[in-house]
C-alpha cells in the first residue's frame, strides 16, 4: 500500500467523523448535510450507505449493538436492525432551530461526547452518559470540533475550528470532568482551519486542516511534528483503522470548494488511507 492513497470514490458532500469498529474491522463515518452514514469494509470492498432522514453530525458504537448518534434534533440511538431512530436528550434545537450537533467521540468509560454548532457562533460541548443523562461541558464556543484523549486519559482534546485553536484539558476518567483549560496549538491562519482530529498511540494528535489541503501531526507539546499534503482542500476528519491500526483513514468534503475550482479537485469528498507508521488507539464504545 503507498504512503498516501485515494481508497474510495464517495464524493460525499459533507464526509465527516470516520471511526474503525475493531470487532467487525469496518469502517463508519457520517455525510452530514445528507442525513446519512456509510459503512466500508477494505477486506471485501462492501460499501453501504444507510439514511437517516435528517443532518447526522457524528456517532459511536453502542456497547449493546447499533450506534450513538448526536443529529439535529439531539443524541439519538440507532437501531441496526430495525433501521430506526430513537431520540433521548434534545438540550439545543428548541433554543437554535438553525443549529445542530457536529463532531465528537466516545470517553473509555463509555460516555459521548459532542459539541454544537449555530449561526451566530454560541455553541457548547455535551456529554451523554450509559444512563442517557445530558451535561453541558463547556459554553463560549464558536464551532465545536474534533474531541479526543490521551492514551493515558489525563488529556482531553477539543477543537474551536474558528478560532483556529485546539484547545486541551486535564481529563477526569472516572467523573468525566474537564478543567484547566489551555491551547494546545494554535493554528496558523491561512493554512486551514482545525477540524477533527485522532490521538495516536503515542499521544500524538492528527488534526485534519479544512481549507489547509493537508493533516497535520501534533506533538503532545503541540509542536508540529509532520504535515501530509491531500488533493483536496476541504479535509475533514481522520481516525486509526486496519487490522493493526496502523492505516489513518480520512475524510473529505466538497460543500464549501468554490464552482470554479470544482473540476480542479475531482476527489472532493472521497475517502482516503494513509500508511502511518504509527499505530492509533482502538475506538470506545457507549455503554448506553
């Protein structure tokens, strides 16, 4: 497998928070704007896109089977089997009819975690726990984004896209607490701004740069220790996958890239896979 290779032709519009289910080695992520989610297996090439009915920001596996899903009427839980949706915390869209829940991920003690995004850039972070109680986490946001942890789980990882900033915590495991808030990285402007992200098994975070053509691999000091250059501008999300690991697969969107620079980037929204050299940390599972 090269380095850097473009695996699927997608084109999704808004392609968004990928995860890797190491039990079934498949891999998930969403299409937010429209309302859908896709499965992959690299081991066969079956791909399968499953419909929603409405704008699906990000998810995790259930412990249980089936998904954890924060949507734009809140965090919702789905059944693979039935094919349905069943709706359990809406804490924003009766306040923010215009907002809607975006990117986030599962704690290792099975607790969700995502934030909001709205048009006049007041969102906040939430976290939804097995017993399927919601807690705001944090306010003053403009656009949440990427989450993560450190291998220890002393480091919670949020990103504030913009801002340009991605932002880190000292992380509570056993009360889901969050404090001491700092930057972690700045990012440059004009080079993208931050998106989602994933913590390697080193606890170095990859942080995907929409409009910055590029993922960038952060140090724990959050210096920068390597940056890969995409074909496309508009890179969105990445996470750890494979059989050990060790392959990032990211993301992409083309929503944003400007008509005339469409035929330009004929890979907008495809699915890409990188040979890391480093392995990642294996997904958490809700516990609801």
């Amino acid at each position: 497998m090269p380095e850097l290779e473009h695996l699927l032709s997608v084109q999704n519009q808004l392609g968004e928070g990928p995860i890797w289910n190491h039990l079934e080695e498949r891999l998930y992520w969403v299409d937010i704007e429209r309302g859908n989610f896709h499965q992959f297996d690299p081991n066969t090439g079956n791909h399968q896109v499953n419909e929603i009915g409405l704008p699906l920001g990000v998810m995790g596996f259930r412990a249980g089977g089936g998904l954890v899903m924060a949507t734009k009427r809140g965090f919702a839980l789905w059944d693979s089997n039935k094919k349905s949706l069943e709706f359990v915390a809406d804490p924003e869209s009766a306040d923010y009819p215009d907002g809607r829940f975006n990117d986030g991920s599962v704690d290792r003690m099975g607790r969700f975690w995502a934030g909001t995004m709205h048009k006049d850039f007041s969102a906040s972070l939430y976290r939804l726990d097995p017993d399927l109680s919601c807690h705001r986490m944090e306010t003053g946001i403009k656009t949440s984004n990427g989450t993560g942890w450190s291998p220890d789980n002393r480091t919670f990882y949020f990103t504030d896209s913009p801002l340009y900033t991605i932002y880190a915590y000292d992380f509570d495991l056993q009360k889901g607490t969050i404090s001491n808030r700092r930057v972690f990285v700045k990012c440059p402007e004009g080079e993208g701004f931050p998106d989602g992200l994933a913590v390697d098994s080193e606890g170095f975070v990859w942080s995907a740069r929409w409009g910055g053509w590029k993922i960038v691999r952060h140090a724990p000091d959050g210096s920068v220790d390597r940056e890969i250059k995409l074909r496309v501008e508009l890179v969105t999300s990445c996470t750890f996958g494979g059989a050990h690991l060790d392959e990032l697969y990211i993301t992409s969107a083309w929503i944003a890239v400007k008509p005339e620079n469409r035929t330009a980037q004929p890979l907008a929204g495809d699915l890409f896979r990188l040979k890391a050299g480093v392995r990642g940390l294996p997904a958490a599972f809700f516990g609801g």
